[in-house]
C-alpha cells in the first residue's frame, strides 16, 4: 500500500504506515493472540464446568470409542461395565 502511494502521489501517507504496520502485526502474531493478550476473558460456564470427565461419562450420548465401527464392541462392553460399577 506505501509503494502503490508512492508511486501514484509521490509522497506516503500516514494511512499506509499504519496499514503497513498493523498488517505487519497481524502476520507475525496475529489479532487472537493480541486479543487473548489484551482481554482476559473466560465465560461463566467454563469457569463453572471443571468437573472430571469419569464423573460425568455416563451423561454423554456418545463417546468416539462407541460410535467408532472398529472399537465400538469393546468400547460399548466397557462403557456398560463402567455403568454397572
């Protein structure tokens, strides 16, 4: 953008630095580490949900063991014998 300016105007306008350097930013570290730098922000509900997953293994539908063709026999078996227990 600084080159295209100064060819067409001969001079480079504060515009194109800031540009320049704010694209120069975005390429090297990008605007999500920037953000997660500047803002510390966790929700409510991640802060709330710090529960082991064996405490809550029986509430989910499906895992990938069981829904998985080649594993689900014996993900299946010891999924119920998780319940059992």
């Amino acid at each position: 953008m600084a080159l295209f300016d100064f060819i067409l105007y001969s001079y480079i306008t504060w515009w194109s630095i800031l540009m320049l350097v704010l694209s120069g930013i975005h390429y090297f570290l990008g605007f999500h580490y920037l953000y997660k730098e500047i803002f510390s922000y966790e929700s409510e509900e991640a802060s709330q949900n710090k529960v082991a997953y064996d405490e809550t293994r029986a509430f989910f539908f499906a895992e990938y063991d069981r829904c998985n063709p080649v594993t689900q026999a014996s993900a299946t078996i010891d999924f119920l014998k998780y319940l059992k227990s």
